[in-house]
C-alpha cells in the first residue's frame, strides 16, 4: 500500500509543478520528533484506521519552494511555503482516497486532518524519497495505523464498472458563493479615514485588464464585464490552472 501512498504524491508534485518525481521507498522505524517537524493524521470517511505523514522542517521546506516555484513566486513567506506544503498534502490524500475507493469498492473519503505531537510504536512506517529536477531530493515518512494496514492486506475485492461517485452526485446542487474582483488596493489607515462621500480610490488594475471570478473565496477565472438584460455579467475569457490559484494564496 506504501506504493499507492507514492504514487498519490507524485501525482500531486505533478499537477503542482508540472514534473513526477519516481519516489521510492523503504520500510523504517518510526521517525523520532524534532522540533519544527511536520507530523499530521489523516482520517479517512467510511473505512477505520488513518494515514500519518511525518518530514522534517527543511524538507517542508524543500518541497514548498519546489511548489511556489513551478508557480511563479520565487519571493514567498514562511506561511506562503505552509500553505503550499498543506495544499501538497491535502491533493495527495485526495488521490490516495481515489485509488482506496476503487480497491475496496467502499464510499471513502477524505476525514479530517489532525497535527499531532505524540508518537504511536504501532504505526508501520516507510521513508519515502522524492527526488526533483537538478539533483534536489527530499525525505518523507508515511505511516499507517494496524487497523488500517490490516483492513488494505486483505484481498482487493472485484468490482463492478465505475460509475459516479455518491459523494459528488451529492455535491452537485450545492450553491456555492460567485463574485467579481474589478481589483484591490492598499492604503493607509490615516487615508482610510479621510473617505467620504465622493472620494475616489484608485485600484491596481486597468480598464483593459479583465476582472476575477471568485468562488468560495478562491480566483477560478478571469472575465470581461458585459450585459445581460440590464443587469451586470461576466464573459469567461480563461480558466485559471491550478498552479495560478497558488499565487492568490499571498
């Protein structure tokens, strides 16, 4: 199962950098905990145990940098980098879900996500290698609780052809917030309090450059304002990639 658990973070490093690291790996002993490490549990919905991931502050480090740089922002903070390291972690236990889901024909989803700082002796442990471009490589454990390893030891079970998830035909008449950025700005408080009725506040956008659509707080696309029936609407000029939503992070 360490293999799944491999494969769904290459294909995560992939989608977010555009390059899929060949990751192997060895059974190890459990990692001891230094400070500034990076140890999380993760849940799984529907299926009993959880998958713990475990690396040391310089290779979050590493892996983040990795991240914002295939997206642009080589000048980054320090909660720029986590984020881009939760984002890494969350895609990759999205993935490893997927191929759970298909090997046990079960519902599983992702659970919730605990920052530990205890250690269990009965987690299993490997050490996972990711190498990177120019020779840059960092280390990743993974563990796996006895209930979680034992249930994935059993056989696969054979399954019938795949249809549609249960879990996104729920989703799909969710409502979910949409809003249009026509731009921002940054001004002084002092110059805040100086705004009354007719002042004008000038934004960092032109009238040439297309506005944003927000969805859950999230730039999903770029638009042209138009008119629809007397009132306002947006004409989708370009969805943006996965790594772009990056740089609204900062």
């Amino acid at each position: 199962m360490f293999d799944s658990i491999a494969g769904s973070i290459a294909a995560a490093l992939e989608a977010l950098t555009g390059h899929k690291p060949e990751i192997e790996w060895q059974q190890a002993a459990s990692p001891a905990i230094q400070a500034g490490d990076v140890r999380r549990r993760q849940l799984l919905q529907n299926l009993a145990g959880a998958v713990y991931v475990s690396s040391r502050s310089a290779a979050s480090e590493v892996l983040s940098r990795q991240i914002l740089r295939a997206a642009g922002l080589e000048e980054n903070d320090a909660e720029t980098r986590k984020s881009a390291s939760f984002d890494l972690l969350n895609r990759a236990m999205d993935e490893f879900v997927v191929r759970l889901a298909s090997r046990t024909g079960l519902d599983i989803t992702r659970g919730q996500s605990q920052e530990i700082t205890e250690d269990d002796p009965q987690i299993r442990w490997a050490l996972l290698r990711v190498p990177f471009q120019g020779g840059t490589e960092c280390e990743i454990a993974v563990g796996l609780d006895p209930v979680l390893a034992d249930a994935l030891s059993a056989p696969a079970k054979a399954l019938p052809a795949p249809g549609i998830p249960k879990t996104l035909d729920l989703l799909l008449d969710v409502e979910l917030p949409v809003s249009v950025s026509f731009g921002r700005a940054q001004i002084a408080l002092k110059d805040v309090l100086k705004l009354t009725t007719g002042s004008i506040l000038e934004l960092e956008r032109t009238i040439s450059e297309p506005v944003e659509v927000i969805v859950n707080n999230c730039a999903i696309a770029r638009a042209e304002v138009v008119v629809v029936e007397g009132n306002f609407g947006v004409r989708i000029l370009q969805v943006i990639s996965r790594q772009e939503r990056l740089k609204t992070v900062s």
